[in-house]
C-alpha cells in the first residue's frame, strides 16, 4: 500500500466518523430539510458512479462503479420516500364527511 492510499483511507475513515457525529446530533426539526440536501448531494455521486462505471477504466472500477450506482440510486429512492413521509406528518387529516372550507367563501356563489 502506497503512502498517498493511506492518506485517502485515512480521509475516508475520519470522514465517515465525523458524518456519523454530526447526523447523530441534528434535532429532529431538521431532518427533511437534511434529507433534500442529502438527495442532491446523493444525486451527484449517483452521477459520478455512472460515470466510472461507464468508463473504460478496466473490470474492477466497473465493479465498483455499478456498486456505487446501486448503492447511491438506494439511497435517493429511500431518502425521498422518507422524506415523503415525513412532509406526510404535516397534511391535515380531513374528516369523514369529507375536506373543509378553509377558503373562508362559505359556499355561497
């Protein structure tokens, strides 16, 4: 193993332990706002691990690549079904006879 692969491992590590940290201490009205930033930020590695895979780059970075595809595509999927589900929690819950006026018109025509 090369110095500069122990270096970037290094990186990787503490980065996962510092991302770990800090979405351990978000409070919980935070979290669709975090989720959305987190969608885009999925996004754009999604973009970069079709790329590498796609790439002529040899077997094992096409391995690679498309794991990173499945990996980050789940992680998109999921996190705005999450996210659906959380903005869900917000919607007023309509009653039996049906949704209310809340236009303040009365029905009147």
């Amino acid at each position: 193993m090369t110095a500069t692969q122990i270096i970037q491992l290094y990186v990787f590590v503490l980065a996962g332990f510092v991302g770990f940290l800090v979405i351990t201490k978000v409070p919980p009205l935070l979290h669709t706002p975090l989720m959305a930033a987190t969608n885009a930020i999925s996004g754009i590695s999604l973009v970069g691990s079709i790329v590498l895979a796609g790439g002529q780059y040899g077997s094992v970075a096409t391995i690679l690549g498309f794991i990173a595809v499945v990996c980050a595509m789940t992680n998109v999927v999921g996190g705005f079904i999450i996210t659906d589900r959380m903005l869900g929690m917000f919607k007023r819950a309509e009653t039996k006879s049906g949704p209310t006026d809340t236009t303040g018109a009365g029905g009147a025509s």
